[in-house]
C-alpha cells in the first residue's frame, strides 16, 4: 500500500520545477490558460488536505477557492519558489475561513431551533455514518491541532520536517504533536466510545 509520504512526493513530481516556473511567469504574463496546468497537477492533493481539514463533503468548494485565491495573489508568490507549498498556506487560511463561517450558521441554526415554536430536524447525515466519526473528532479540533495532523498524516511529514514548517525544536513539536492525538482521541471517545480499543487505539 502506498503510504502518504509516497503519495506527496508522487503528487510533487507531477511536474518538475522548471516546467512550474514557466507556467507562473506565463500567468504573470497574462496568459491565463496557464494556470489550468497548475490546477490539474496539483487539485487533487489540495482536494486531500481540505478534507482532512473541512470534511469531504465541502473539499472540493475550498481547494477550489483555494486556486482563485492564489490566481489572484501571484504577485506574492516569490519567483522561483515551488509553487505547491506556497498553495498549501493559502488553502489551509481559506480552510480556516470556511470553518468560521460554517461555525456561524450552525450557531445561528441552533439559536433559531431554541426559540419557542420552532422545530429542527436534527442532520444525523454525518453522524449516523461511523466511518465520518474521525472526521468529525478533527473539525472539533482548534486550527493549530488540525494544521499538525493534517500535515503529519494526510501531507506525510517527518518529524524533521515539521520542526522546520513550524519553527520549533524536534521536541517541541513531538510533544505538540502527541497533545493534538490526545486531544482527538477525546473527542472520538465522546462521539463514538466503541471506536476505541481497550488498548487505547482507534479502530481502523
């Protein structure tokens, strides 16, 4: 089986660096077909990574203003840069952005249900399905914790990497990282208690 780390760098070597720079000065150019080069090398990943930050359902619609974010902020990008991890820091803020305005309609969704004569069918599409409970657990997550995971499980990472994305010590960032696990094993034991073992482990 392929691990993620295989899959990263399978996705990176898409297209090699030159042939990006090209495109990205093409774009800068004016020349708008382009960036259509860039979107098919690199959506796919960028549809894992909102995933596993937002949920499947709505992966796509982020990753998606992810890439009209970056057509439009190419001024920023530094040339001669890879282009994917630059991409990566847009899609994770538009993730962020995409989880508060979520956050605001079911907030304003459970205030209305509150109020006198007023009824909600509750939406058991996401929880009624076991293998979404993780999912769920990590949208509960605050942002840093959900980052971290994402970055280590869905990207691949190692521990040196991460260090080095965070600008952290190596132990620094294997204590973050092993806080975050704990905290989404709570949330998985408050969702669903039988997907954890008696040993601790989540249920594959």
């Amino acid at each position: 089986m392929q691990s993620p780390r295989e899959g990263s760098i399978k996705m990176a070597a898409v297209m090699d660096l030159a042939t990006e720079q090209r495109y990205l000065d093409e774009c800068r150019r004016g020349q708008v077909g382009s960036f259509r080069h860039l979107v098919d090398a690199y959506f796919a990943q960028a549809v894992r990574v909102a995933g596993a930050l937002v949920g499947g359902r709505d992966a796509e619609d982020v990753a998606q203003e992810a890439f009209v974010a970056a057509y439009g902020a190419l001024d920023t990008h530094q040339p001669g840069r890879p282009f994917y991890p630059w991409l990566r820091g847009i899609l994770v803020n538009r993730a962020k952005v995409f989880i508060r305005s979520r956050n605001r309609t079911r907030a304003r969704v459970a205030a209305a249900a509150e109020r006198p004569g007023h009824w909600t069918a509750p939406d058991r599409s996401a929880e009624g399905r076991g293998g979404d409970v993780l999912r769920l657990a990590i949208q509960t997550l605050a942002s840093a914790d959900r980052e971290l995971l994402m970055l280590k499980h869905v990207e691949g990472y190692t521990y040196d990497e991460l260090s080095r994305h965070f600008d952290v010590p190596r132990g620094t960032l294997m204590s973050r990282l092993y806080r975050a696990r704990q905290r989404l094993k709570e949330r998985v034991l408050e969702l669903d208690p039988a997907l954890i073992n008696a040993d601790g482990r989540t249920e594959k």
